[in-house]
C-alpha cells in the first residue's frame, strides 16, 4: 500500500515538473508554427499592445497591418480592436488602433474600438461579450506568432470559434522572436490551463519599458 502511494506521488510530481509545461511549450510551438486557419470569419481581433500617444508600436503596428491584409483579401468584414491605456495616457490601444485603420483605408463604420483590459484574459472576455451581443463567434486573431495559443484558447473556452494568424512584420515573428518569448509564453499558457480556468487570473501586459508584469488576483 506504502509503494503504491509513494508511486503515485512520484507520478505526480514527474506530471507537474516535465510533462505539463511539456505541453505547453508545445501547444504555443504548435500553434506558432501552424495554426488554424479558416478563409472566413466574422470579425478579426487585434490584442492590444503599446503605443504612445496614439501611435502604434512595433508589435501593435504589426498586428494591425496583419489584421488589415487579412480584411483586404475578404477573410472577413470587421476589426474589433482592443486595450486599454496605461496610466497617464491620453489615448487607448484600441483607440490607436482604430485610429491607424482609419487612416490606412479601412472604414470608421467596419473598426470596433473597445478600450478595455491591458492583459489578454481581460481583452478577451471584452471581445467575445461584444461579439455575442452582434451573434458572431468566428473570429481570426491577429497576433504574434507565439501569442496565437493563449490566445486562442482563451477566445475558445469563453465561447468563440478561433483560430489566428501570426504577423508577418514587426519585431515578433516567427523568424525575430528570441525562445525567451516561446518560454515567456509557454509560462501564461501553461499558468492559464492550470489556474485561469480554476478562477484565478494571471494578468500580464508589457509596460512601456518593456517588462513583463504578473499581477494576479481572482476573478470574481
């Protein structure tokens, strides 16, 4: 009875340490190097990113080109951009985001800016509540490479049917990003199968200098 428990301890302990973030740090590969795709959807999303005073960053940038592209060749009608500002800024990332649409040849009418959350759960569940309120759950999300499994996952669980397409410019593509990022990622992907969907929320969002923040607290 004694080796029994002491097996099944042991189990466990190797299931926490090695096989777990195994498959998270595969799921966030996997859904880098080829993620889902459809040739339609309902609406494209663009995760919020930094930008300053109303001009889009790098990574930001580089997801709304994406989303662009993706609108140009039909894949579908509408981009909802989304992300809060930091404190003590006088716009929004989902503003800036609109705003560069706009001005780049995409209708005010076909951009939906909701300036919430500056953490991909927050953005999300910001999202998909607008998107049930139009009853539309197809979405491709417009993001970084590395980015795309969480993302997707948390769209799935909350209701959406998702997949992704990674950005093809800007300092986080597949070719750029450094495996601090895949390692970065995996870490919220896993923190998120394990505890995000147990109510406790791990927020993480890039500060304007480029650190990663963990703040974590319970959903209520």
């Amino acid at each position: 009875m004694m080796f029994k428990f002491i097996r099944r301890v042991i189990s466990f302990i190797l299931a926490l340490v090695i096989i777990i973030p195994g498959y998270a740090v595969f799921m966030t590969w996997k859904s880098a190097h080829h993620p889902p795709f459809r040739n339609s959807a309902d609406v494209i999303v663009v995760p919020g990113a930094a930008q300053l005073d109303g001009k889009p960053g790098e990574v930001l940038l580089a997801r709304l080109e994406e989303a662009k592209q993706l609108r140009d060749k039909g894949f579908a009608p509408l981009i909802i951009t989304v992300g809060a500002g930091a404190p003590g800024d006088r716009t929004t990332e989902a503003a800036a985001g609109k705003f560069w649409l706009s001005r780049h040849g995409v209708p005010q009418s076909k951009v939906i800016s909701l300036p919430v959350g500056r953490d991909t759960f927050t953005q999300t569940k910001a999202y998909i509540a607008e998107m049930k309120k139009r009853n539309i759950y197809n979405v491709i999300i417009a993001t970084d490479a590395y980015h795309c499994g969480r993302a997707m996952r948390m769209a799935n669980d909350l209701g959406a049917i998702a997949t992704c397409s990674p950005a093809k410019t800007g300092p986080n593509t597949l070719e750029k990003s450094r495996t601090r990022y895949l390692i970065r990622e995996s870490g919220a992907y896993l923190a998120y199968i394990t505890l995000g969907r147990r109510g406790i929320h791990i927020s993480d969002h890039l500060t304007n200098g480029g650190l990663v923040r963990y703040v974590y607290d319970r959903v209520g």
